[in-house]
C-alpha cells in the first residue's frame, strides 16, 4: 500500500549504512533515476497534487493560510509547502526556499505577473509583528502575495517536484538500502497518490 511503501522508505533511510549498502550506492543510477521522474511527470494533474499539499498543510483551502508567521519563527512562511522567507540579519536555522521558488517561476512561468516587491533578496517584514499589522490593512502587501500565491499553486507543485528531482539521487544514495529505496520511489511515482506524498 502506499503507507506501507512511505513506511518502509522512512525506515530505509534511519540510522548509518552498512557496508553493503555503501557498495549499493554504487549502484545507483542517477539518470535512471531522473528518467523515471521525467517519464511519469506529464501525465499527472498538478492542480490536483496541489490541493492535496494545500489541504494537508493547512487542514483547510482557506486563502488566508497560505501566508503565515508562527509563534517563535523567525521568518515568514508562503505557499502551499510553507516555503521559507527570512528577513534581513536573522539566523537561518532551516533552509530558505522562497526566493529560489520565485527564480523558478520567472524562468519557468514567464506569464504570471510578479509583484516586484517579491523579487527582493529578504522578507520586507522584520518580525511576526510587523508582518500582522501589515496583515490587517485592505489591499495591503500580504493580501497581495496571499492573491499571487493562491492563483498560481500549479507553478508551486511543479516547483516542489523540481526540487525533489534535484534531490532524489541523494536521498537514496544515503538510505540503508539504496536499491530497495530506489525501487520504493519508482513504485510510488507510478500513481498520483505517490508523487503526491513525494
């Protein structure tokens, strides 16, 4: 099943390699890897992959979660994969994906309009503070990036998946057992439901 698949790639990759696992790695094909991602990618609704991501990450398809600043954060978070936008001078304890997704959709979307405040290098809110008091103005920055961010979840998916491509290689090679793992991921891409959980 597909819970049992997540299960045992989860369990595949805790602890150290062993030796033979380390001789696997070898193994892997990366190319093969990204052919089997490329290969099933077209045929997948990403509108769909993305409600899901959507609904899962804020128990709701309310608008006004796609952009929040939690309690103890120091950064804010957008979209539907709560991507990471860090203020100016603040530690980055996780890593920062906002400015990369926005690189991504200008080279990758060239026809969505993008509000030119959302190309600067930090977040222009300095704190959870500021970023609430800007929340409650009318046509206000948030409301604006919270409209971007809601009309435009296909480029966010895609942008999410692009990401895992980039990754894939990586997370297997460092897995008890890197053949194994690549067999769980090849499966679970065979159906939406897979490379959404992905």
């Amino acid at each position: 099943t597909l819970v049992g698949l997540i299960i045992l790639l989860v369990f595949t990759s805790c602890g150290g390699k062993s030796d033979s696992a380390a001789k696997d790695t070898g193994l892997i094909n990366q190319e093969d890897l990204e052919e089997v991602v490329e290969a099933v990618e077209a045929k997948y609704d990403w509108d769909e992959i993305a409600n899901k991501i959507f609904f899962n990450e804020n128990n709701n398809m309310d608008k006004e979660g796609i952009v929040e600043w939690m309690n103890q954060e120091n950064h804010l978070s957008a979209g539907i994969g709560h991507m990471i936008w860090y203020p100016f001078g603040v530690e980055k304890k996780y890593e920062e994906s906002f400015p990369q997704f926005i690189k991504y959709a200008q080279k990758n979307a060239p026809d969505i309009k993008i509000p030119e405040w959302l190309t600067l290098e930090f977040c222009p809110f300095d704190s959870k503070s500021e970023f609430e008091e800007e929340k409650d103005k009318r046509n206000g920055f948030i409301e604006e990036l919270a409209d971007f961010l809601f009309e435009n979840t296909d480029v966010q998916v895609k942008f999410l998946f692009d990401d895992f491509k980039n990754k894939v290689s990586d997370i297997v090679a460092n897995t008890r057992n890197p053949l194994l793992s690549r067999e769980i991921i090849n499966n679970l891409l065979q159906t939406e439901q897979g490379a959404y959980a992905l």
